[in-house]
C-alpha cells in the first residue's frame, strides 16, 4: 500500500524552475499538436492529455516530461525555487480539463476547430507560466481558497501570507 501511495502523491513543495520546464514542454506538445490539427491528425491531443493526467495523479513520477523537467532540464537551468504543491496540482487539474475535453471533443464528437480552441487556450496558459512565471491555475487556486471553496488547511503555506513574505509577520511579543 505505501508504494501505491508514493506512486500516487504529488511532491509539496514543487520545485517552480522544474514547473516552468513542463510547462514549456505543454507549449511544444500544444502548439505541435495544433499543427497536426490542423492537418486532421489528433493523436498528440491523447499524448498531451496523457502527460496532464500523469502529472496530477502522481507529479513527475510516471510522467516523461516531468522526469525530464526534475533531472535534467531545472537542475543545469537555475537554483530551485520551492512553491507550495496544491496549486500547481490544481493547475494540472485545470490541464487535465482542457486537455480531456479537448481530446473527446476530437474523437468523440468530431468537433476539431472546438479541441484546438482548447489547445490554444492550453498553450496560452502555458506560456504564462513557462515564460512569465504567471501560473494561472495557481491563481484561480488561490481566488477559490479566499471565497472558502478550498479550506485553508489544504495549503497552509497558501493560507499564510507570512510564511511567504516574512517581512509582513506580526513582531514577536517581547
């Protein structure tokens, strides 16, 4: 059972250079996955969606991108970063979404101008958090958690703005 477990965790804290990694490999499989689209070829939208669902269920360890992102690619690029891990579940969660839709309403319903809107907006999204460092999920994470739809213990570090900015903590009593 503890295998299963570790199999199935995602890492709290995530490493952010790790994070912008993958998603610069979601812009990649995106807009390639668009190209091909656009062709009527929309295998790499399943390749995509793989990649989402393998993430969230167990962070980098099944995912091939991940892995890449965690040994390769943000160890040469710069010193980790460490954010907290449920918004950036919440944000493959958000991946996950799009990308599943995106690939039903390929195969399912034959609605492909639909899925590549989806992609395109996947990519979007991306791209913010690749380049920018602007994680979108990470933002309707934390608007979801101040109107009480996420309770605060789910990211203590999230809930506490202290633990982020230590220069806004109330003074210790003397």
């Amino acid at each position: 059972m503890s295998k299963v477990r570790s199999v199935f965790s995602f890492p709290n804290p995530v490493n952010e250079v790790a994070a912008r990694v993958v998603a610069g490999g979601v812009v990649v499989l995106a807009v390639a996955a668009m190209v091909l689209g656009a062709q009527g070829q929309g295998w790499l939208l399943a390749v995509l969606a793989a990649g989402f669902w393998a993430r969230v269920l167990t962070g980098p360890t099944l995912s091939p991108l991940g892995q890449f992102a965690v040994r390769v690619a943000a160890p040469r690029l710069a010193p980790a970063k460490f954010v907290p891990g449920p918004p950036k579940r919440f944000a493959q969660g958000m991946g996950v979404a799009f990308s599943s839709t995106a690939l039903v309403l390929w195969f399912a319903f034959g609605l492909h101008p639909a899925a590549l809107v989806l992609t395109g907006m996947l990519a979007c999204a991306a791209v913010l958090e690749s380049a920018f460092g602007y994680c979108l999920g990470c933002r309707v994470f934390g608007q979801l958690m101040k109107v009480g739809l996420i309770p605060a213990d789910v990211c203590e570090a999230c809930a506490d703005i202290s633990l982020r900015h230590p220069e806004r903590r109330e003074p210790a009593p003397v």
